[in-house]
C-alpha cells in the first residue's frame, strides 16, 4: 500500500489488548469514529484471550464499525492455541510493512515467549531488510506487541534490536501495547518508544507525526 | 505418553482376558451414535452407555474428526455425562426428553496444542487454561423413537435423533464478562446426531 503525500501531517490512533473486553469496544470505536481527520487505527496485538478463531471473529465483527482502517498486530495471547493460524488466514503474515504518506510502518511479531526465546523473535534479520533506505520513504515507525522493556521479549536481542532502529535515518518511533498502562521513554532517549493503555482499561493514544516529529495524547473514554 | 499407553494396553488386556463374563456384559455399548458439529467433531462416532436403573443418564465416548477443509486436520476424543430429567411421551413414536442438562470434555490431539502451559517458559498462572482439553455445558433435547415399524424391521431397540447445544469455560468467560455485548447465541454451539440402540 502507497500513497502519495497530500499533506505531511499523519495523524493515527494507537491502541491494543481489547483480549476479553468485548464490551469496551463500542465505546472506543464511538469516540475514535468522533475524531477528525484520524488516517487509521493500531490495534499493538492481544485481540483474544485464548487465541481462538472466534475470538478474532468478534473483535474483527465488532471492528468493522471503524469509519476508518484498521491494522492489527500479533499479541501473544493470539499465538496461544492455534491463534498463529488463525491470525495468518484473518489478518495475513506475523511480519508486515506499509507505506503511507511517506512513512513506513512496520509491524511485527515481538512475542519471544511463546517461541521459547528461541532467538528468532523479533526477527532481526526481517527488521534489517525493512529498514534499508528505501525511495519515496522518509520516516520509520515501528509496531509490536511486546515492549523490550518486557521479560517477554527476549532480553539478548534487545541491545541490537534497539540500535537497529536508533541507527535509522528517519526513526521517529516504536509502539507497543501488552502492559496495559501507558509508558513512554524519556526525553532524549535514542530508542523513543511509547506504550499504549488497553482498551480494557477504556484508554488509547492518538499519534500525530508531522516532519517526522512525533507528538501524542492520551485519549480517555 | 508413554505411561498413557501402558494403561491404555493394561486395560485392553484385563478387558480382553481379566474380567468375568457379567463385567464384560457391562462393557459393551447400549447405542451407536453419529454426530455432526456440536464442539467434538465436523463428524464425530462412538459408543453409548446407559447409567443408573432409570436408564435416564448417558456416558458417551466418541471419536470425533475435522477435515482441513473445516478448520482442520483435528483429531478429538470426546467424553460426555448428561441426564434426562424429564420425559414426555407420544403415541405411536416413542419419547421426547425435552431438556437434557450435561457436561463433556474434549482432547484435541495437535502438535500446536500442549496439555498445559509448561513451567519452563511462562511463569505459573500466567495462561490459566489447557490448549488440548477443554471442559464444556451442554443441554440437549431427543426424541427416542421406539413404536415406528421400520425401528424393529431395521433390527433396532430404538432410533433417537438429538440437538445439542454447548458452550465452553473460554466462551462463558467472554459472556459473562460481556453481557450484553456479547449474548448466549454467541458462545453456544450446535451440534445435531442419532443414537442407535441395538
């Protein structure tokens, strides 16, 4: 998916972990839907609590009353069971990019856990080739589920994950969700990140990002 | 694994050699059943038992299958207790028990489905439930047919035709914790089958 730039500015929801809070859901989708000018909606994984195809089934139901669209990452909840299968037919691949006003954003799976550290998640090697400068593309943002600040992402990647994107010309920024509470990285840090509340929690963030520049605000509904 | 099958093999054996003639007798299946959908199988088959004197209680132990084409390839072993508390009966076909309260487990035999959660890799209590075995409610309704001609000429006792309706803990979890978002037609499913009874 591409588009070309009408205008700089992105401006985009941030948000995750709905797992069994079906009945949050219309209440975030009536106020995401009263928002102006929102290019699409971040769901940072954790769509089910069992990882079951029904589970996808309802929250993909319930989403579709988004006026716009929708982006749903892997949560590790949703690899429990046969959740990788069923989120490999609903949703597509574990790994994915797109380009939208210049900006790529790229989604993948950080939920080293349920790979038993193997070392093969996050997929360093994925992440190298995805953040190769590429035409047309002036801006990297990054979405997973689980944050490296989390004893579920496998801790001996963390430091070239990490440098991965601080060595990125045009990184502006990494969000996650499975917490549940909201965290960000100070100022100044390299690596800036920023963490979602759930939508158990009746909380997600809205991301405005113009010249690369990255602001937020926390939204309460 | 290995010591479930050297239960599995003792008790085939006692089954075969061990045990008097009478207990034998009480092995052997009252009904055939046939099952589609319903939680257990796309198809599923296996054997009866009738329980207590009243003949009002049923153990059913089927064998249940989904092909690629619905989701699968799944193996799945079912075990299944209900009773028959009420019972209306109908002229010239046979009995009708109406509401049919019971509870079933199933084991979903897949390389991606683990019995629990091993302590190795995720912290205890961090996932609360089994992948494999799954505890289910289920209410059923039947009607037994034993009066028709065509029952006794096909060499049968009775031929019953049943629905049943059952949810599991994760989808009762997810209503609960819901209503009304989510409503009961969401977390129940239907299965429909016949028991034969020789």
């Amino acid at each position: 998916m591409s588009v070309q730039p009408k205008n700089d500015t992105l401006k985009f929801i941030l948000s995750g972990d709905t797992q069994r809070s079906y009945k949050e859901i219309p209440g975030f989708i009536e106020k995401v839907n009263s928002l102006d000018k929102v290019d699409f909606i971040l769901v940072a994984g954790d769509i089910t609590e069992f990882g079951s195809s029904k589970e996808m089934e309802g929250y993909a139901t319930r989403m579709k009353k988004m006026r716009v669209p929708v982006i749903t990452v892997i949560g590790n909840h949703d690899l429990t069971g046969r959740g990788s299968a069923s989120y490999v037919r609903m949703f597509g691949d574990l790994n994915f990019s797109f380009i939208f006003k210049g900006t790529k954003f790229i989604c993948h799976d950080t939920n080293s856990r349920e790979y038993k550290y193997n070392g093969q998640v996050p997929d360093l090697n994925w992440l190298a080739q995805e953040l190769k400068p590429t035409a047309g593309v002036k801006g990297y943002i990054s979405v997973g589920h689980v944050p490296p600040l989390s004893e579920d992402f496998d801790q001996k990647l963390v430091p070239q994950y990490k440098a991965q994107f601080e060595n990125t010309q045009g990184f502006v920024a990494a969000l996650y969700g499975h917490t549940h509470t909201y965290l960000t990285s100070e100022p100044g840090d390299r690596f800036n990140y920023l963490v979602t509340g759930s939508v158990e929690n009746k909380e997600f963030i809205i991301v405005t990002v113009i010249n690369n520049k990255i602001t937020h605000e926390r939204v309460f509904y | 694994m290995n010591a479930y099958f050297t239960r599995c093999t003792l008790l085939i054996l006692v089954l075969c050699f061990g045990v008097r003639a009478n207990a034998q007798q009480f092995l052997i299946p009252d009904e055939l059943i046939l099952q589609h959908a319903g939680s257990i199988g796309y198809v599923s088959a296996g054997a009866g038992y009738k329980l207590f004197n009243n003949e009002r209680g049923n153990l059913d132990l089927l064998y249940g299958y989904v092909p690629k084409s619905k989701g699968g390839t799944l193996h799945i072993i079912t075990a299944k207790f209900a009773y028959k508390p009420f019972v209306i009966n109908v002229n010239k076909l046979g009995k009708i028990y109406p509401f049919n309260p019971g509870l079933f487990f199933t084991y979903t035999a897949h390389p991606d489905l683990q019995l629990k959660f091993s302590k190795d890799n995720w912290p205890k209590g961090y996932y609360y439930w089994s992948e494999a075995i799954r505890p289910h409610l289920s209410f059923s309704n039947e009607l037994e047919l034993t009066k028709p001609r065509f029952i006794k000429a096909a060499g049968l006792k009775s031929l019953s035709v049943y629905s049943e309706f059952n949810s599991n803990e994760w989808y009762l979890v997810n209503y609960f914790q819901n209503v009304p978002e989510v409503s009961v037609k969401d977390v129940f499913k239907l299965g429909i089958g016949v028991r034969m009874r020789f």
